[in-house]
C-alpha cells in the first residue's frame, strides 16, 4: 500500500476498506504476521538500492524479497497476481527518493 506521508493522502473509509480487501481482510493480517514482518524487514533492507535503481517507481515485496516493480500502484498489483502472490502476502510501496517527513 501506498505510504502516507501527509493529511491529503489518507484514504476515505470507502479506498480503506477496498485496500484493506485486497490484503485479504483484516483476520489475514491477524492470521500469520511473521510473514508482513519478513516482508517489511526485507523491504527496509533493500529499500535504499530499490530507490537507486527504481526511483519513483512502486514495488511489491514479499517475504522473500521483490515479487514486481512498476510505474503504477495498478501495474504493480496487476503484475503480483499475474505471479500467483495474493495482494495479502507482499508489501506495495512507493520507492520515493525524497519523502515528506511525518511528524507524529
């Protein structure tokens, strides 16, 4: 899923619940999080060579490592089921080379 950096780009409740969906629901999430956690250790291990060689490019990572990489959200999550790997399983984000900071 896209990474909100900002107040304008958090998601209605209607574009929450349909990305929510694509991940399988919120009991998939529940269901194995050791998978989403290999998937986000592993995409902040390569996340700095990603940028460098993609930049401003979207990609879909999985546990174990890239599944694809894109010029659109919608070309990359076409390309994971394309492969057989559930939206559930991979994290989609945007190889940003210079994101806003979120200050919390």
């Amino acid at each position: 899923m896209p990474m909100i950096t900002s107040q304008s780009d958090m998601p209605s409740a209607d574009e929450f619940e349909e990305m929510l969906a694509k991940l399988g629901g919120a009991q998939a999430l529940r269901d194995d999080p050791n998978d989403f956690r290999k998937a986000v250790e592993r995409l902040w291990e390569e996340r700095d060579s990603l940028i460098e060689l993609h930049p401003n490019e979207w990609v879909s990572m999985g546990k174990d490592g890239v599944v694809s990489i894109g010029e659109s959200i919608e070309e990359v999550v076409s390309a994971t089921e394309a492969k057989g790997v559930s939206t559930a399983d991979v994290i989609v984000e945007l190889l940003d080379p210079e994101p806003e900071a979120l200050i919390l």
